[in-house]
C-alpha cells in the first residue's frame, strides 16, 4: 500500500514537472522574436542598421524556421525528444546573449541562433504533447498555444518599458528574456534525469520522414499552415499601416494590433479542445476561415470605426483560433509520436517560407498599386485557400 501511495505520488509529481516545463517552452517560443520589432528604432539608432537591414533581422528568425524544421525530427531520432528539447533551450540562451551586444555582427549571429532554438521547440512541442498526453492531446495543445500568445504579447508591451522605463536599454530588455528559458532548461533537465531514472525511458523519433512527404493528407495539412502562417505575419506586419490608411493614428493602430493578438486567446485555448472531441475538424476549419473572409472583407469594403472594430475581432479570431488548429491536426492526423514530429517539422518548414514571404510580397502589391484593395483581395483569396485545405485537413484520416 504505501508503495503504490509513493508510486502515485511519484507519477503525480512528475506529470507536474512535465506539464510545467511543456508551458515553459511554450513561453520560450514567441518572446525573443515579439520583444525584438518595439526596440528595432533604438537598435537602428545605436548600431546603424539601415532599414533593410533592421527588416532583415526581423525575417531571418522565419527563414531559419523553414530550413531547420524537417531536420528536427532527425536530430531527435538520434538523441531523443527531451535531449534535442534540452538543446534548443541552450541555442536559444546563447543567441539571446550574443544578440545583446552591439554590433551586427553579433545581432545577426545570435539571431541566427535564437531561430534555431525556436526552430527545435516548435517542431519537438507537438511530438512531446502527443507522446505524453495522447488522450488529452487537444487540452494540452490549448494550454501550450494559448501560453505562447500571451507571452508573445506581454513581450511586444513591456519591451519598451523595460528598455526606456527601467533604464535597461535594448541590450537589457531583449536580455530579460533569457530567464524564461533558464527556468525551462532546469526543468527539463530534471525530466530527463527522472526518466532515465525510472520505466517510463526517454523517447526516440522513428523515421518516418519519406512516407510523410509522400501523404496528401500531410501535404493538405502543410499548406494549410502555410496559408494561416501567411496571414498571421502580414497582418502582424501590415496591419497597422492599413488602419492608418482608414485615418487612425499609428498610436492607435498600434493598440488595435495589439487588441487584435488579445480577441484570439479565448479562441487559442477552446478551438483545440473542441477539435479533439470531434474525429471531423471540417466544420471548424470552416467557421474560422470565414471569419477571416469577413474580417479582412470587412476592412477592405468598410471605413466607419464600428465596421473596422468589428472587422478587428473577426480577424483576431480567426487567427487566434486558425494557428491551434493547425498544431492540433499535428497530433489528431498522426498516429503516434514519431509520425506527428515528421508532419511538424514537413509542416512547419513550408509555413515559415511562406510566412516569411507574406509580409514582402503584401508589401510589394501596395507598392505597385499605392492602394491597400489588392492587398486586400488577396487576402480574402488566401483566406479560401486556408479554408479549403483546412477543411480537407479536418477530414477523419490519418497521413
């Protein structure tokens, strides 16, 4: 009896840790990015960055998502989900460091290494919420993405603050975000201790990489992370400018930015709950493109202040809700562990280089046209697509 009441103990203890250090990650995966576009005036002031450059600095972390996605899944074969975990973590400190020192030299490196660190926990998250929680995929993949958006937008309000308020400087403001990943290195590394130290073992990543690449399914879920990744970095890019072009000030257009990140969170925690109760996701994926489809119809046909609000809100749930929805086909189209890290990674790799396209092709209609209606339309054109492969996605398959 007292066995069994340590043993349970024991395994309570431990499902804590790994809860908390999976939240921890999730924490670790927006903040060195979001913290960095508030302070991109002072760093441009103090290194003589031109803005190409500064425009640069804020892509490469998405390019360095796109190249090093599908070779997570290798790196985990190799050494496990919670060694290559514990890997991107250290990547991560150390580009947030050498990040800090005022050089571009220095600024591009630690960027170069900070994408690369995200580049593990994006992918690995998903494969480790699958493989520990198998049955309660979708409430965790709630909690983790939901954890991400909350940081991400703590982390673009008090960058500033930190910098300017508390005298910190830029250096010390994108510093600050080195403790995160700290704590979630310490927890992490007591879980692999506890795990070679007991029978749950530490999980390998069986390659599965060629079947993927040859699934439709794994392919219709890819471009449908693509497309919402496309719209989720135009409009965290663009979006202020489109509603200073409707008159309101940036100061203004920075806050309904901000609003816009906020109406998502309900949207990140129910939608992957709600998917992981249905085998069909058709409906949903439905509903939140459609959403997006008025939103962005919303800003291109209205000019009042109600309908632009408005418009807001569809936008932000629907992005909110879109992205969780993405990570939760991951796990619900995937078999086991091994396959849904492969679909992360093939996933992932093709959403960031069109993420990472989206912002400058967007950038380069208005351009040409000096008007924000074809940037608009095609918009609402992507806003299909996503529903059409979403919907294909939704269907109760496996890849």
């Amino acid at each position: 009896m007292e066995l069994q009441k340590s043993n349970a103990q024991t395994k309570s203890t431990y499902t804590f840790l790994l809860v908390t250090g999976i939240i921890l990650v999730a924490f670790n995966l927006r903040p060195a990015i979001t913290s960095l576009g508030p302070l991109v005036g002072n760093i441009q002031e103090d290194v003589g960055l031109a803005h190409w450059s500064a425009g640069l600095l804020m892509s490469l972390p998405l390019i360095v998502f796109a190249i090093m996605s599908p070779i997570v899944p290798k790196i985990a074969n190799r050494i496990t989900n919670e060694r290559t975990l514990l890997v991107g973590l250290i990547l991560l400190f150390i580009g947030i460091g050498i990040r800090s020192i005022p050089m571009t030299f220095f600024l591009f490196t630690g960027t170069l290494f900070i994408g690369a660190g995200i580049a593990i926990g994006n992918v690995l998250l998903p494969a480790v919420v699958k493989d520990k929680f198998p049955q309660k995929f979708g409430l965790m993949t709630s909690v983790y993405s939901t954890s991400m958006g909350l940081i991400a937008s703590l982390a673009s309000g008090v960058s500033v603050p930190l910098a300017d308020g508390l005298n910190l400087g830029w250096q010390g403001a994108l510093i600050v975000w080195g403790i995160p990943v700290v704590a979630a290195f310490l927890v992490w590394a007591f879980l692999l201790k506890f795990n070679q130290g007991s029978q749950n073992g530490i999980k390998r990543v069986s390659s599965t990489s060629s079947h993927i690449w040859r699934s439709p399914l794994a392919w219709q879920i890819a471009i449908f992370m693509g497309f919402q990744s496309f719209l989720f970095y135009v409009t965290i890019s663009w979006l202020p400018e489109i509603l200073h072009s409707h008159g309101m000030s940036m100061g203004t257009a920075g806050w309904l930015l901000s609003f816009t990140q906020l109406v998502g969170l309900p949207a990140s925690f129910f939608i992957p709950v709600i998917a992981g109760r249905y085998r069909s996701q058709i409906w949903i994926s439905f509903l939140l493109s459609l959403c997006s489809v008025v939103g962005y119809g919303g800003l291109l046909w209205g000019s009042s202040y109600a309908v632009i609000i408005v418009s807001i809100i569809f936008i932000g749930f629907a992005l909110g809700g879109i992205f969780p929805l993405a990570l939760s086909f991951i796990g619900l189209r995937a078999k086991n562990a091994s396959q849904a890290a492969e679909l992360s990674g093939m996933a992932q790799s093709s959403g960031y280089i069109l993420a990472a396209v989206g912002p400058l092709f967007i950038g380069y209609l208005f351009d040409k046209t000096h008007m924000w209606t074809v940037p608009l339309i095609t918009l609402i054109v992507i806003s299909v697509v996503v529903m059409i492969f979403g919907m294909l996605s939704g269907r109760n398959r496996f890849v």
